[in-house]
C-alpha cells in the first residue's frame, strides 16, 4: 500500500511558498513547514533513542505543533496527544499508560515530571533530509486516549497501514481536494477528526486554517468562512445549533464540500444550514475512533429526497475497504438484515486497544469464517435495502424506566419537532430512591414547561415522558465540541 504519510512529508519541499496553515491571522508556507519539519527531525535522529517509538506532543495551536507531528511520522514514530489545560494529575497518567519519555512543546511553559520537555521551536536549524524513513504498515502513527468505562483512560494506537487506508477510503469519495482548497481545521488533535482536517489538505497541497483554543469556537469558525474563502469544513452538528440564531445572515459560496461527524445530525438542521452553504455538497459520515478517523458515508440531497430515521439522516453506506457485521446483546453475528450493534472490520481497523488485553477479548467478535474481527462499535444501527445506514443510538444510551426499554434518541426526536430549532438532550439520572428517571434538557430561556410535558404526553407513552424539563443555555461541550451528557446529568442532579 502507498504510504500517504512518506509521500505528505516528501512533498513538503516541492510546494514552497503556497500556503499551508493559517494561524491566528498569520500564514505559514510549505517551505516553513517544511523548515520545521527538518529542524525537529535532527533532534529528533541526535538525542532520540532508536527504540523510543512513541512520543508525546503538547497540542498548541502552532505550526511547530503540527511540524512535529510530521517529523514523528518521517522518522518512524507515534505521538500521543495531550491537550494543554490537561489536569496535571491526568497528564501525568497518560505519560505512564503511553510509556512517553519524550514531550514536544512548541512555546508553553510545561512543567510535568517523569518526561523531557523539548521546546522544538526553540530548536536550531536541521540538516535537511529528504526522504522520510520507509516503516511495516504495523508501526504505530498515533495513540489516542478516550475516557473509560472503569475511569481509566483507554488507548486507541492506530498504525500507518488503517491510516493510510482511511486516506485511500477518502480519496475514493471522489472530493478531489486539491492546491487552491482552503480548510477549516476546528478540532483539538487529541480528537482524530483532526487528522481528517489537516492531513488531508496537506496531502494535497491544499491550506490548513485553525481554529485558536481561546477563541469561541463557533464565531471564530463563521468568520472563517466567510472572510477567509473556506472550501472544505468538517463539522460537529453542534456546532450548527450554535451557529442557527445567524443563518438568515450567513452566506458561504466558497464552500464546495461539508462533512459532519460525531454527533447524530437531525435533517431539519442540515436542511436550515444547507440555503447557507448554496455550492456545497454535504456529507453526514461516521466512524469510531478505533476504526481510523470514519468509514461510513451518506451525501445529503438538497432536493429533500433523503434517508432519516427518527429525524437524524443517514450515516449511509461503507466507504471502501470497511465491512460491517450486525451483532446480539452477547456479541454473536446476526444474519444480514438484521438491526442491532455494529461490528466493523477490514483496513482501517485498530489491531487492538493499547497494552490491554483483558479489554480485547471482549471488543473483538470473529466473523463466521474466522477470517477477520469486527469490532464491537456499541452503537446500534440498522440497514435498508439499499445498503444505507442509520443510528439509533449508543447501546449504553438504551436505559430501562420501570423495566421498559428506552432509547433516549427517540425521546430527543419528539421533543424536537416540539421546540425546533432549539436543541434538545435528553438524560437518564438516578432519583433519590435510586430509580432512574428520564429528564429533558432545553437550549435556551425558561418556557412553559406543563405545555410542553403535555404535547409529549400525546406522542410518548408515560414511561419515557420525562419527570422534569430543564432550560439551560448554553449547553456544556466537551472539548471535542460534542454534547457533554455526563456534564448534564450531574447539572440536573445539583438542581
């Protein structure tokens, strides 16, 4: 397989003065990442062990962040991320998981034990060299740690051949982006969308533009497109609820390609942000982490003739290279067909989660011929006949009020139709006799709270009426910009 990685790096050199980031007002040329680059890679070759494989990298918004992030990656190394603003305990507990002995820090003041800190943009100038170092598809690119269900933060390492093979997968959506593309990069690089944002541009010669930590997010994001000529924008929907007071004065021509991720996108949203965005095709696409960045793909028609379920559009259909598999509360493969959690296999899956094994015996279901492993996704889908997706909610999202099943997601749709466009989120907490209720969230100011609880009295058997509405604006997000459920949960049992 061509190694995108190698083939990014050794281009850098060719493009130049064309324009590669833009950074809080400032553009840097390929030649000054390329610069970069070289200088972080003698250090790198000098003072770094051979057998030293993973190293950290502190997440700022700067160039030599993302320089040193392909100077890992052309001498055959991983990074972790750690995002600054990490409690420092939390920090210290991903350097001992990760095994790190090495940070990057571009400017910071970092102050951690157990690690070297180097500030790499402090770094004298590097011999220059050319070719980036040929590595097995198995060498790890990146280790990513998501929250886990015990409290411990689990490791996701995705090596170069899943993420090479997400590139080629992406390449194949036939989105072509090229030199003159201008890209919206909104994501903190602890969260892989990131990946998508920068590594794809760059592959192509094309303009990374960031968005900087203290700035809000979504005005940033606006001004972005429509004063900076943005072309390709992957997105949270959240973001949209934030961005919807502003559509009648939003107008973005320049932008040709919209994907979203992350979060389920209602179709009464993208439908709204769509008369924005008048030139662009727009994508809803899905994917877990450990399944390299996302591997499903569904293009929204603007002609109204879209798949939906329970008011969220489709997450549509496998890009190349992924299979799917269907599984049964105890994980055993159902036939073809059949609705229930998805299983993903094929290129861009992880080999396993980071030096646990106790937690891959139970990730991982063989597929029938024992041929590959599908991935438990925790995510409950269902297909139709024509091969396209859609998500009925988390598998840890299905919660029991007196003893009926319930999914939160059905919840969240009547409630929508009832208050759109406001958001909604809706939440299961444990009362004071240790009973789980269901409670709804509102975005915004204080309404008639009775109304509404009666217009879901009329579509919503008892049981999954919710016990209390809640108004709260805005709605907490965790620093990928999705909904923080857990955040909610423990807003409402305060109140």
């Amino acid at each position: 397989m061509d190694d995108c990685l190698n083939r990014c790096i050794d281009g850098l050199a060719q493009r130049g003065g064309r324009p590669a980031f833009h950074i809080r007002d400032k553009y840097h040329s390929y030649a000054d990442l390329d610069g970069a680059v070289q200088c972080i890679r003698t250090w790198i070759r000098d003072h770094v062990d051979a057998n030293e494989q993973v190293i950290g990298i502190w997440t700022e918004d700067h160039l030599f962040t993302y320089a040193s992030i392909l100077a890992l990656w052309a001498e055959g190394k991983a990074f972790v991320p750690i995002a600054p603003g990490t409690p420092e305990k939390r920090c210290e507990e991903l350097i001992v998981l990760s095994g790190i002995g090495t940070l990057l820090v571009a400017t910071d003041a970092v102050h951690l034990s157990r690690v070297l800190i180097v500030h790499t943009s402090g770094l004298p100038q590097g011999t220059f060299h050319p070719v980036a170092t040929i590595v097995p598809a198995d060498t790890n690119a990146y280790i990513l740690f998501t929250s886990g269900s015990t409290g411990k933060p689990k490791g996701v390492p995705i090596a170069r051949g899943p993420l090479n093979a997400f590139l080629n997968a992406f390449d194949d959506l036939g989105l072509a982006i090229c030199p003159e593309d201008h890209v919206l990069q909104m994501f903190e690089l602890t969260f892989d969308l990131s990946l998508m944002s920068y590594l794809t541009a760059l592959l192509h010669g094309a303009c990374v533009h960031t968005v900087p930590k203290d700035e809000v997010k979504y005005t940033y994001v606006h001004e972005l497109l429509e004063d900076h000529g943005i072309t390709v924008a992957m997105m949270v929907p959240s973001l949209l609820n934030y961005l919807r007071p502003y559509f009648d004065e939003i107008q973005c021509p320049t932008l040709r390609v919209n994907l979203f991720c992350g979060e389920a996108l209602p179709v009464d949203t993208v439908d709204a942000w769509s008369k924005c965005i008048p030139n662009a095709r727009v994508f809803n696409v899905y994917g877990p982490t450990e399944h390299a960045v996302f591997c499903t793909a569904y293009e929204y028609d603007r002609s109204g003739k879209n798949k939906e379920n329970n008011g969220v559009l489709s997450i549509g259909r496998p890009m190349s290279g992924t299979h799917l598999g269907f599984l049964n509360m105890e994980g055993e493969l159902l036939p073809e067909g059949s609705e229930g959690e998805l299983g993903l296999a094929g290129a861009q899956i992880m080999a396993g989660y980071w030096k646990d094994p106790e937690r891959n015996k139970t990730c991982f279901v063989s597929s029938r011929t024992g041929t590959e492993l599908y991935y438990r996704t925790g995510d409950r889908c269902k297909m139709d006949s024509d091969g396209d997706l859609f998500f009925l909610g988390r598998t840890d999202h299905q919660v029991k009020i007196q003893g009926f099943r319930v999914e939160l997601a059905e919840v969240e749709y009547h409630a929508r139709r009832l208050v759109a466009p406001q958001l909604v989120v809706a939440v299961a907490v444990q009362n004071q006799f240790g009973n789980t209720e269901l409670k709804l969230v509102v975005e915004g100011p204080p309404a008639d709270e009775p109304e509404l609880t009666n217009a879901l009295k009329a579509v919503l058997p008892m049981y999954m009426v919710p016990t209390g509405i809640h108004f709260l604006s805005p709605l907490p997000l965790n620093p990928n910009g999705k909904i923080d459920r857990m955040e909610l949960a423990k807003l409402i049992q305060r109140t």
